[in-house]
C-alpha cells in the first residue's frame, strides 16, 4: 500500500474552472453585484459576500422527464395504511410526500443559483473597467525607496542573523572532510578496553593508546568552529513606491444636510476602496470647511457640524498647505475629491478658481468634484442659474480646459456609484500623451 | 486472539495509517475473503476535497466552466455549514485511490479505509458492470491524456470554440452511453495511440493534388431506406456515438472531444446502476471489519463508539411523513439488504426457507454475498433479494399516484399480498431504462437535406421537459450542422404526441 500525503500540493485546482464559469456569467455577475452593492453599507464594499444570479445562461440542460400521467411510490415507514385505502392528493402538486420530487427539485433549484464571490472577485467586477486617471505618469517617476531583501549567506555578521542550520551544514561537512571520530566511536572503544582490562594487558595497552589517540583528535577537531558560522545576509535594494494620497474636501456649513453628508461619505468611501486597490499605500486628509478650513480627523468630518458662511478656497488653502508640508508630489500620487452643495461666496469664487487652476491641479492627478443635492433637489428647482450653483458654473469652466477635472452631480444614494463610474471610466484617447 | 491497539486518542500519523491498513487488509482477506486491487492511499486537506468534488471526485480533469459553477455551489453550502464533507473518495482504479481528510479522527481513518478501500475496492474488481465497461488500468492516463488534448484544443481553436462544444456533447451526456456491448472491448490505452496513429497517418498521406483533381457526380440512386439505415447503425441510442461517427460537419479535433466526453460518461454509467449495492458493499464491509478489529482488541471502546455513531447515521432511513424524509438511503437500503442476505444465509426462518430455497441456510454468506456483489446491479438486486422480513422492518408501501384519478390509492402494503408487487415497483425504480428518456437517433436523410430524425418514446405520458429539451436539441443541431426533428412517440399506441423541430445556429 502507498500512502501519498497531497496535502501540500497546490491547492485552488478549482480556480481555472472558477475563472471560467464567472467569465460565462459575466453579465448576470455583474447585475447581481452592482444589485448587492446598492443595500451594502459602502463600508462593508470591500468584504466578501454572497450573490445570486439567475440560473439562464450557467444552466446545464439535459433531456428530461416531465412527471407523467402516473407516477409510482415506495416509500418507508407506513403506520396504518392499508391497500386500496385512498389518500388525497397533496397541495403542491404532490411534492407532500417529499419522494418524486426529483424531477420538481431539480427544476426549483435552477431558478437562482446563489454562490460566494470573494473580496476581491467581487471588487474587481465591481471596479471593472474603471481607471484611475493619470496613473502612469507617476509609476515610472524616480520616486525609489530601499529595502531589505535576504541575498544568500555571509561569513560575518550580528548573533541576531546566525542561520543556525546553514551553520551545523558547514560544520557537518567540515566535521566529516576531517574525519572527526564519532561518539560512538570512543564508546565502542571504552566498552572494548572495560572487557579486555581482566584478561589481556597487550589489548589493554593498544586500545587505551587508541582511545587517547581518538579523544586527542576529537578535542583539535571541534564540534562548532567559528570558520562554520554563517549568517543571513541582507542586501538593500531600491523599491518603487506607489503610494497615494487622498483629499476629502467637504462643506460643512449648515446648509449641508446629512442626507448630503450620506451621499459624500458613500462617494469618499468608494474612492478609497478604489485608492486601495492600485496602491499599495493610501493615506486620507480630511479637510472641511465652512468659511474657514482645517484639518480633521474622520470621525469629526463626517459626525460634527458647523455653522458659518462658505468660502470653498479656504480648503483648497488648506490642502495646498498640507501637500507641501507632508505630500512631496514627487513622490506621492495625489487625488482629491470635494463634495458640496455648491453654496459658495460669490466673491470667493474667482479665488477659488485661480487656486485651482494654477497651484492645485497641475499637482494633482485627479480632482473630482461632487455636487450633492437633496433627494427632491430636481423637482424643486430653488438653486439659481437655472439649476446651477454659484460653485457649478465656477467649475464649469474649469473642466473644458483641464481634463484632470470632472465634476459630477448626485441626489440619490443609488446614483453614487453610476457616478462615481462615470468620473473614473476608462478614458481610451488618453494613454496617448502620457509618458 | 486479542492484539494491541492499533492507535489511542484521535490523533494519527502515517504510522498509524499503515498499521490501520495493515490490520484491516489481515481480516478483509482472511476471514471475509475479499480480493482488492492494490490500494494507495492519499491524504487531501478539505479544499482539496472540494476541488475533487467539483470534478466528480476525480483527481484530474478537463478544464470547463460547469466544474467551477459545481465548485461555488458546494462550497456556498459547505461554508454555510449545511453539509459536511464526505470522509472520502475512492477512485475505481488500478491502483485504487482513496482520499481521506486530514481532519479525520484516527477511528474515522480506520472508517474510511475499511470503507473506501476494501469495500468499494472489492466492488470495483468484481462487480460484472465495472468489468464490462471500465479499465481501471487506463482511466488515469487516459484523463490526463483528456486533459491535455482539451487544452491542447483550446490553444488551437480558442476557448470560446471548446466549450461551445463541451457545453453541447456534456448537454448529451446521459445519451452518451452505450448499454449494451459493441463487439470491441474498451481499451483506454489504445485510445490514446490511435489518436496519435491516425494523425500520423494523415500527415504521411497528405498530398495537396488530390484537391485539384475533378470530383464524380454521385450517383444519385437512392438506397432502399433500410439498407441505409442499417449501414448508419440506425436506430441508435448512443447520440454522441453516432454524432462522432456520423456527423457530416465536425472536424476530427471535434470528434476527438466528442469521444472523450462519451468515454468519461461511459465510465460512470455502473456507478449509476450500483449506487445502492456498491455503498451496501462497502458499508456491509467496513460494518464486518470495524466489528472485527473490536473484537480482537485493536480499537478501543471508545473509538468503536465512535465508529458506531457515524455508522448509525450513515444507515439512517427516516420514515415517509419525517421532514428529514429524501428519498431512500442509498447506504441504508444496501447495508440492510446485505445483513438481511447474512441473516439468511445463517439463521433461516421457514419463510426464508421458501422465498430464498437457494441460499437459505447455506452457512457462508461471505460466499453468497460475493457472488451477489459480482453479479447483480440495482434492480436486478433488489428484485432478487428483498426479503419478505425487510419489506416488514421497512414497513414498505406503494402508492399510485394517476393524474386522471382524484386520489392516489395504497396499491400495496407489506403483507403477504404485496410482497411480490413492493418488490418490483422498487426495483423498478431503480432501472435505469425507467428514469432515463428513452430517445434514438432512427433515420437520416443524407442524400436531401440530411434531416436527423430521432424518437422518445414515451412512456406513462412521461414527455421531455420542454425548455431543457429545446436547449438540448438546440446543442444537437449545432454538432449535427443540419436541420434536427425529435417525434415524442407514445410507446404503447404508436402514437406521435409532438414534435421538435431544431434549426443550427449557424449556416
């Protein structure tokens, strides 16, 4: 008999095959996730989770029977019937007595095929064919960082590094090339010498030169000598950093109601889930503002309110402040996302523009801006301009020249993510500039 | 005899395993006279498990997207925590195959290996269906050789090409089988060699004149209808048979595919017809051999507890009216079955005396149970030895259930009058030509439009599931390449109930 222990051989055998069948049911996938992702909580995106799709399409046909005119049933365990008694026919189409159903079950089952999507099969459906803007430019920017990665085995180094088993390899090694004599060896001599101490004075002489001869050779040939020692060796290296910063910029001002907030967080939470797919390091700035801005944590931006008037550059203030303090944009990607009413001081507005234009957007790879509205917001048409903010048309400008900038508008939560699509769609004409 | 224990506690190493074998190898061959091919035994993590369900529990298989869809459904309800593993799979092999969880319990191994690898073993060597349609030898080689001719395909003539055309030869799969022998025995090994044979052949032949040279008129004289007929082999039941032999538009990779799907499928149909007297086999086994080990002092008390709780609920049959009622237990039926016979054989009654005259009281029942497991399957099984006293214990009845009645009548109870009826309508449900549509390929018009014609014939107004069947003769179409027409015929009157008429998607 063999006993062949698998366990260790490549496991996910399945994963092709998984491959396959998700391709297949691309379509019904990816309904049933942008479904799921609409009663998810945005912070929860990123977890794995069950869906289901419609069995058309994955379904495996075979030629089968439709019940019949008769069916007949043996079934285990009667109590009290006896032949010719008559039973009624069940409800449900005589699935009661639970046997037959074959035909039945096999049917039910095909109406919706439920199964697990991972983290990341669910995210990258979900975030299929979006791109982050810009992304290549930094990627082969000169922004290195070193690291520590192990290259072979050294003769030098700190106690901490020692590799134990390289270190008794060499000293086996060096052990045998010089035949050290082994242990068992001067016992096998010991026990000799004790046997022949009675009988033979000649043996006893040649074996106790013989064993002194052995321990001389054990004690000039050590059993660890320092030339054994090995250690780990280190060796730097430079690594490409792809890391990225992200700015929230958010009015707070008491005309922003929470409903807005909702829909801000949701926009900022999907940025970040995205953020943390393409790099591997993504740091978030909070700014808020009212009339005046700064820097807050996550909790305080998205729970506590403020009241004052609005001035929108304040933040942009703010942000060019933190970028060149902490965010060298040489070295870091840098994205920002602003959302807001669109309030804003009427004679803010050309500051507003100017900050944008000339200092933040030639440092930014993208800057997405959100207008969130009430969920009635349409049909009210209070906001002058003919639906159109003071901030919208201010920006308006802005997006014709400069594609780094997109702006879009959202009442409900269920357009966030048609939204959040459309600011991040794969842009085909571009690749073509960049380098 | 009292021996040592072959383990303590739940723990096992290979050791262990080794010792278990050996110990359960001593009685199966001694005492039960069991004869097994050689086992090999491997130790699989549960993901693996998985995997191997996925691709109906075999260790290598061709790529396809079904697998994967089998895959996330048992591993949704796995996770859900609605149903365990199994302990194992045993694959009918020369050597044969079995794995075995690491998660098991040091009884559960002694379990599974007394199960899977002298139960099933022994049945897989022995039973008539296997011996006529398998080749334990080969079926390894020739998956892998499957395997990588799929892919090999796949590189070739894109994947979306492939499984457009698994899709339709898995679609007829179940009319992929040949139920009675052809006159050349399977040889899988052989299968491999001509394919490379015949490839060969073609590219030594090759000659590029031969296109430029004028083609004859056919003559166009009609061949008498029968004469055609039986040239074709028509009727015929094997669709993907004939569709590789026959089909005018396949290339030859098709065809290829085409036969590996019908082989795969071949291989599998005895485990359809023996799934209640192979588990009933093997259950019966381990059930001997587990007792055995007890006995003599090799498993504790405790770890035949354990055994006996697994047991019991393998063996489960919950009455009709229970909720957890799925039909009959496959392993319950066969276990109880086989104790019955061993009853029989050993101890009769006078009842036994006159159902079974010809093993009652015989003495050995390894004998006769041997005899049985090599020559029965299902129906034939159960028609032959459902005793009187089981269908009591059973507490069997039969009920009819007739559309044009209002009610469904008992027609038979376990009492002296419905013995013989209870008998055969179980059987019955367990033949495979009752519950599988009986269709055949039965003319084709290869001088006009090449119109293939096939029938079902319909029994107990049985008619085929309208949407699988329009997809199933919509798959048809595409290997036929022509024009496809199914007459459902009542098989009593002759009748034709309906008809399907399929175009192929393309040209």
């Amino acid at each position: 008999m063999h006993i062949v222990d698998r366990r260790l051989n490549p496991g996910g055998k399945s994963f092709a095959n998984r491959q396959r069948f998700l391709r297949r049911a691309k379509d019904m996938v990816e309904k049933a996730v942008r479904e799921a992702s609409k009663d998810r909580a945005i912070g929860d995106l990123d977890s794995p989770g069950e869906i289901s799709i419609p069995s058309e399409g994955t379904r495996e046909p075979t030629f089968r029977h439709t019940q019949g005119s008769r069916r007949d049933l043996v079934l285990p365990g009667n109590k009290d019937y006896v032949e010719g008694d008559l039973i009624e026919r069940p409800r449900g189409e005589g699935d009661g007595d639970g046997s037959g159903g074959q035909v039945g079950r096999g049917d039910g089952q095909e109406d919706a095929f439920r199964f697990i999507l991972t983290r990341d099969e669910f995210l990258s459906i979900f975030l299929d064919d979006l791109e982050l803007p810009d992304l290549a430019k930094r990627r082969v920017a000169q922004t290195e960082k070193e690291g520590l990665r192990r290259a072979g085995y050294t003769t030098t180094g700190t106690p901490a590094n020692l590799a134990l088993h390289r270190t008794l390899q060499t000293s086996l090694s060096r052990r045998i090339a010089l035949k050290r004599p082994k242990q068992s060896a001067v016992d096998d001599l010991e026990r000799r010498l004790a046997e022949a101490q009675s009988r033979d004075e000649v043996e006893v002489e040649r074996l106790s030169a013989e064993l002194e001869a052995l321990r001389h050779k054990r004690a000039r040939i050590s059993y660890l000598d320092p030339i054994d020692l090995r250690y780990r060796r280190f060796e730097r290296f430079p690594k490409p950093v792809t890391q990225a910063v992200m700015f929230c910029l958010m009015d707070v001002s008491g005309s922003m109601t929470e409903h807005m907030k909702d829909l801000a967080k949701r926009f900022f939470m999907l940025l970040h889930v995205f953020l943390t797919r393409r790099y591997k390091r993504v740091e978030i700035v909070f700014i808020r503002h009212t009339d005046r801005a700064g820097e807050v944590d996550e909790d305080t931006f998205f729970r506590s309110a403020e009241t004052g008037g609005t001035m929108v550059s304040s933040a942009l203030q703010e942000m060019l402040k933190v970028i060149r303090e902490r965010y060298d944009p040489g070295v870091w990607n840098i994205y920002a996302a602003q959302a807001s009413d669109g309030d804003n001081l009427s004679s803010d507005n050309p500051q507003t523009r100017e900050l944008l234009q000339n200092h933040i957007l030639p440092l930014c790879q993208y800057f997405a801006y959100v207008e969130v509205s009430g969920p009635n917001a349409e049909t009210h048409g209070y906001v002058p301009h003919h639906g159109q903010s003071s901030l919208w048309l201010t920006y308006a400008a802005l997006q014709k020249e400069n594609e780094k900038f997109q702006m879009r508008r959202v009442s409900r939560r269920e357009h966030i993510y048609s939204v959040f699509r459309q600011l991040f769609q794969r842009r085909v004409a571009k690749t073509a500039e960049v380098g | 005899m009292r021996g040592e224990l072959l383990y303590e506690g739940k723990d096992w190493d290979f050791g262990t395993i080794q010792r278990i074998h050996d110990a359960v190898a001593d009685i199966a061959h001694k005492e039960l006279g069991l004869d097994t091919f050689a086992n090999q035994i491997e130790i699989i993590t549960a993901e693996q498990m998985l995997d191997a369900y996925a691709s109906t529990g075999m260790p290598l298989f061709y790529k396809h997207w079904s697998f994967g869809k089998r895959f996330a459904q048992h591993e949704g309800i796995y996770r859900m925590g609605l149903q365990g593993l199994a302990y194992e799979i045993v694959i009918n092999a020369d050597p044969c195959i079995s794995y075995i969880m690491e998660e098991n319990s040091a009884t559960m191994q002694t379990l599974v290996i007394a199960h899977a690898a002298f139960g099933h073993n022994h049945f897989f060597k022995h039973n008539y269906q296997f011996r006529q349609w398998t080749d334990p030898e080969g079926i390894l080689d020739y998956l892998s050789f499957a395997k990588a001719y799929i892919a090999n395909c796949e590189e070739r003539y894109g994947h979306a090409e492939v499984e457009r055309l698994l899709d339709a030869a898995h679609a007829l799969m179940p009319q992929g089988i040949d139920r009675y022998p052809r006159k050349r025995p399977l040889n899988l090994h052989m299968e491999e060699k001509r394919e490379q044979d015949r490839k060969e052949e073609r590219e030594r032949v090759y000659d590029d004149l031969w296109r430029t040279v004028p083609g004859r008129a056919r003559g166009a004289k009609q061949m008498a209808g029968d004469k055609r007929r039986a040239l074709l082999g028509l009727p015929q039941e094997n669709i993907l048979y004939f569709l590789e032999k026959a089909a005018p538009r396949l290339k030859p990779w098709q065809r290829e595919v085409l036969r590996i799907v019908r082989l795969i499928a071949q291989y599998f149909y005895p485990q359809q017809q023996t799934k209640v007297m192979n588990e009933g086999c093997a259950t019966y086994c381990h059930y001997r051999l587990l007792g055995r080990l007890h006995e003599t002092g090799q498993i504790g008390d405790g770890s035949f507890l354990e055994f006996l709780t697994s047991h019991t609920n393998a063996t489960r049959q919950p009455f009709y009216d229970s909720p957890s009622y799925n039909g009959i237990n496959p392993y319950a039926l066969g276990f109880d079955m086989m104790r019955d016979i061993e009853r029989i054989v050993r101890e009769p009654t006078e009842e036994d005396r006159y159902w079974f005259p010809e093993i009652a009281g015989t003495g050995d029942e390894m004998e006769v149970l041997r005899h049985v497991w090599a020559n029965y399957r299902d129906d034939s099984f159960i028609a032959q030895f459902m005793s009187p006293r089981l269908i009591r214990n059973w507490r069997l009845f039969h009920v009819v259930d007739d559309r044009e009645q209002p009610n469904l009548e008992v027609s038979a109870i376990h009492n002296e009058r419905g013995y013989r009826d209870l008998r055969r309508s179980l059987s019955a449900q367990y033949d495979v030509g009752g519950y599988a549509p009986d269709i055949q390929i039965v003319d084709v018009d290869l001088a006009g439009n090449r119109k293939l014609v096939l029938h079902h014939r319909v029994r107990d107004g049985k008619m085929l599931e309208l949407t699988n069947a329009a997809m199933v003769l919509g798959h048809l179409a595409n290997l036929w390449g022509y024009e496809v027409l199914l007459q459902e015929i009542d098989a009593g009157t002759e009748q034709v109930l309906k008809e399907h008429m399929v175009r192929p998607e393309q040209g």
